[in-house]
C-alpha cells in the first residue's frame, strides 16, 4: 500500500469485527505486540494486520462509548479512560491492559468523568496526557491532566487551547490528540486549529494548509 492521500479500505479475512458504531469504540496501537486493540464498549479486540480476534478477558471494563485508549510505551501497557457509561454517567476510571488481562488503576485524584476527550502517551516525558472532552449536560471541559504512572495531576497551563478560538464547542470535545516522537511534543487537532504541548504549556502552530474534515 502506497503512502498517498487517499484511504484505502481494508477487508479482513474473517468478516468478524469490533462493533460499527465508531462512537462506542477505543482503540490504540500496541507497539510491543504489532496489533491494534480496540475495545468496542462491551469487548475487546485485537487486529494483527490481516483478522480482528475477539479477546476473553475475565474482567473489563464497563460499558461505555466516547473512551480513549493510548499505548504506555515505557511500561508495554494500554491505557484507558472515561467515557459515557450506563445512565449517561460521566466516567473516570482508568484501565490498563497487558495483552491478556484488564486491570482498574486506582488512584487517589483522577479527572472528572468525561468522554470526547483527548487522549496521548508522551513517551519523551512518561506522561498519559489527556485535554478537554466533556459531560452529558454540561458545558466542554477546557482542562489538561497528566498522568505519571502513579497519579494524575492537573495543570495550570499558561495558554488554553480551549478558550482562545471562536469554535469553542468544537474545540473542547470531539478533539483529537496524538504523539509526535520527533518533535517530542503532543499535538492535539480540533476546530480548525492545531496545538502543540511540550509537558508544561499549549502553543499554537503555524500549521497552513486545509485542515482534514
């Protein structure tokens, strides 16, 4: 498959896949392993380039859509967080999966629940960063929280990526993040702009061009 602009769709060799509904569904690349995990809001999946394989765990996580899901590259676990759960209940419990087993995370302070949030490892910094997203029947979230492994932290950045943009609700759920390893920063697209975080502060880019839809 060549790189250009254009997608490409993939068919699986089993016809069996996670669930349809994109809004239920997490998924991040194991990069130890070499699969995609996914969990689509009841089960979890694997894909290995060719088959998706349904996973039986003893325990999971809840059910839920609007989670996040992000590769702890330092220590070879999946990460996930949040989401909307039964009774449009904001949740805040972070899950770690080791390619076998799902465990909760404990931890004295975490996030308020929440779900279209924004979700990245920085392997640079050992830090789960996680921006914005939002509750049912609230205003968006225009918070940054780190997680070190240990406990989450939020931080009082010095530029909000939320609050400086006429596309407000846009900006605050349904973001998209992501880790860029060669400029060690974490970059996070939303409404029609695009924000770099270096561990401490947000800075917008200089990015030009047509922003994808």
């Amino acid at each position: 498959m060549s790189l250009d602009d254009s997608w490409v769709r993939v068919e699986t060799a089993t016809g069996t896949t996670p669930a349809s509904n994109l809004q239920t569904l997490a998924a991040a690349y194991d990069e130890r392993r070499g699969v995609v995990v996914a969990f689509d809001g009841d089960d979890t999946w694997e894909y290995d380039g060719a088959i998706w394989r349904g996973v039986n765990t003893v325990v999971a996580p809840e059910p839920r859509r609007g989670a996040r899901m992000a590769y702890d590259s330092v220590r070879g676990r999946m990460l996930l967080f949040g989401g909307l759960g039964p009774g449009l209940t904001g949740l805040n419990d972070l899950w770690q999966y080791d390619g076998s087993a799902w465990s909760r995370l404990q931890t004295p302070v975490a996030p308020p629940g929440r779900y279209d949030f924004g979700l990245a490892f920085d392997s640079h910094r050992d830090l789960l960063v996680l921006a914005g997203g939002r509750a049912y029947g609230r205003d968006p979230f225009r918070d940054t929280w780190v997680f070190d492994g240990t406990s989450w932290r939020l931080l009082p950045t010095p530029h909000d990526p939320f609050a400086s943009t006429p596309f407000v609700p846009s900006v605050s759920d349904n973001v998209v993040m992501a880790y860029d390893a060669f400029h060690q920063v974490t970059l996070l697209a939303a409404g029609y702009m695009t924000w770099e975080f270096d561990g401490k502060s947000w800075q917008a880019t200089d990015y030009k061009g047509d922003f994808p839809v």
